[in-house]
C-alpha cells in the first residue's frame, strides 16, 4: 500500500472510532487506542483515567493556576506542566509506534504528530448533531446530561486541545485528505472509501 | 437520487470546478457557474467581470470606504452597499435556480444560500499548494506573479467573502458533507464518489 499508516480523527458519536477499527482488521494491520494510553501510563506513571481524558480533552489551564496547584516542584517532568509533560510523551509514544509499520491511530492529534511523514492519511470522520446524539445514547446510554450537551462538551474540548498543542483548527478540511459525514456517507461506505484509498 | 442539488466548493486550483462539470455530465443535470453571473448580471446591471470578482472574491472593506466612493447615493440598491446588494440578488438567483430542478452549483456560497433544503448535498475540493500551483501554471499560464501566491491571495479572498456572509470558516469539514483532496484521492475517484453518494 501506499499508504502505511492511517490517522482517524472524529467528532463524539460519529462512528470514526468503528469505522477506524473495520478498517484496521480489513487491512489486517494493528489499531491503536487504549494500547497508546497504557503505553504512556508506563513512561509516565499518570493513571490511565488522567491519559484518557488530558491525552485528548485537556482543558485551559494558565501557567498560572499551574504554578500554585502543583507548588513549583515539577519532578522527574522536567519543568513542565503535567500536560505539557504528556503531550511530550503522547508524541513520542505515537512516532515509536508508527516507526513499528503500518497501522492505524485514532485521535490524539496523530494527523499532526506525523505530519513530517508522507506515507500517512489522514481521516476526519463527523456527522449532525442529530445522528450522532441518538448514536450515543444507543451506545453508552443515557445519563443526566442531555445527549446534545455531551456532544458539544466533548467535541469544545477536543477541539481547544489540538488547537493548544497544534496551532491549526480542528476539523479544519486541509489538515486531513478526507473528512467525510457519515450519516450522509454510511459507515459502510467510508470504510470502503478509506481501505480503497490505503491500498491504493 | 436522494439529493437534488450539488453544491462544490474548491481552493484554487484544487480541480474542483473540472469535478463538479464532470459529476453534472454523469448526472445529465445542469451545471451553474457562469450562468449564475449572467443571471446576476440582468438583474443588477453590474458588469459580468464585477460580478465574478466580487461574488466570491469580496474583500474587506468598510461602510466609510463605501460612503466616501459612492458619495452617498444608493439608487436602487436600497441603501445597501454595491456588495450587500450583490449578496441579496445573489442569494435570490441561487434560490431560484435550485428551485427549477436538479443541478450542480459551484463557489458562491450556495452551501450555505441552500441550507434549509434537505435534498443538498455540500462537498469541498482542496489539495496541497504545490500540485495546485503545477496546476494552475499548466492551464492558465505563467503571471507575474508567483503561482503559490496566485493561490494564497485567492484562497485567502474565498475565505474572507464566506466568512463575511455566512458567519462560518470557509473550508471547515462541517460545512460540508465530503471534504476531499483531490491529489490523494484523484480526480477520476472524487467524481466517482460524489455521482455514486447523489445516486444513494
């Protein structure tokens, strides 16, 4: 294939996590998600919970706030703030893993973290707020957040995190070579569309 | 076919407008670029060359300018500036022609103008300067200019204009149902798949 490794970012509920693992087993090479949060627990010793939600959702956080919640005693983080310290990690977990062959990596700005690399494509999965509302409350149920709000709530976050660590807008077209709606597409049709593309 | 209307939205150079008159030839539909300046013409009596620079290319410029170029005399544009009335005649052409049937609209904002249909189906071409620019120097010529600035500055234009009147960031994956670079994916591959999603 032309293409050696494949970046799948999404919006909350949009099906880019499935359709980015159908992909994995159809070209039959390894998917990795939880595998690079347990990666970075080991260089780091954050609990996997912190690397789930900063590794993706970091929040804004000001030099500031840092300085007195963490008392100036940044330890074996070499200064750093934990997330900077992370990012730093997430980094390097993410090109080792691309070094190993061809794969596919979902979220984490790994579009960006490879950009110096040209035998990468990079996949931006969305759909209305409408489908996906209803897509996870049939996956993760409800709860006492209306479906709506946790969309948007995941997807601020997401958003103030690649802009924080990349400089470019989420979901911006030209920071990926497809951005595809699949409500409008159908699933289906964007993993047919992307392993086509792969193996091209 | 599920959807009636083909709006394509395209950086410069991108290929978009070969595309979307291909997908019109496969469809046997209309294809709108140049008959929507005609259609603009008739109604405002602003010339065909200012019609296309600035229904797509408006650029920044403020009611003191305008106040100061026109000395005032709005005729019959109502008190609008020369832009905002283009705008309006503008939007009201793009009505009118999505209104006849099925059809292939190209730049001009139309993703947005037709929001409020369902049967619309929004795609955007973009690729990499540099296949672009090889581009644009194989079918229009060399300038004076350089082509990656030739490109820059239009971009840049499309950009300000839709964000002027949409509200929204040009080239932003939501806008749009497929947002596709035309040099990773192939020109041939974009048509293909756009014919096939209007067919579904």
């Amino acid at each position: 294939m032309s293409y050696n490794i494949l970046t799948v970012s999404r919006e909350f509920g949009s099906g880019g996590h499935s359709i980015a693992k159908e992909v994995a087993e159809k070209l039959g090479i390894p998917y990795y998600d939880r595998e690079i949060v347990d990666k970075i627990a080991v260089e780091t010793g954050f609990s996997p919970e912190f690397i789930v939600e900063e590794s993706e959702y970091a929040k804004s956080r000001s030099i500031f706030a840092y300085a007195f919640s963490f008392k100036g005693t940044p330890g074996v983080m070499g200064g750093l703030s934990p997330w900077d310290y992370l990012w730093t990690v997430q980094k390097k977990v993410i090109l080792e893993v691309a070094e190993k062959g061809p794969c596919v990596i979902i979220g984490r700005c790994a579009d960006y973290i490879l950009k110096d690399r040209d035998d990468v494509l990079n996949v931006f999965i969305h759909a209305d707020k409408e489908y996906r509302a209803q897509r996870i409350v049939a996956l993760y149920g409800e709860t006492d957040k209306p479906p709506l709000k946790r969309l948007e709530e995941k997807d601020s976050k997401r958003g103030y995190h690649y802009r924080h660590f990349t400089d470019k807008i989420w979901g911006m077209s030209q920071n990926y070579h497809l951005s595809l709606d699949s409500h409008v597409v159908g699933e289906q049709k964007c993993v047919d569309l992307i392993v086509d593309i792969m193996k091209k």
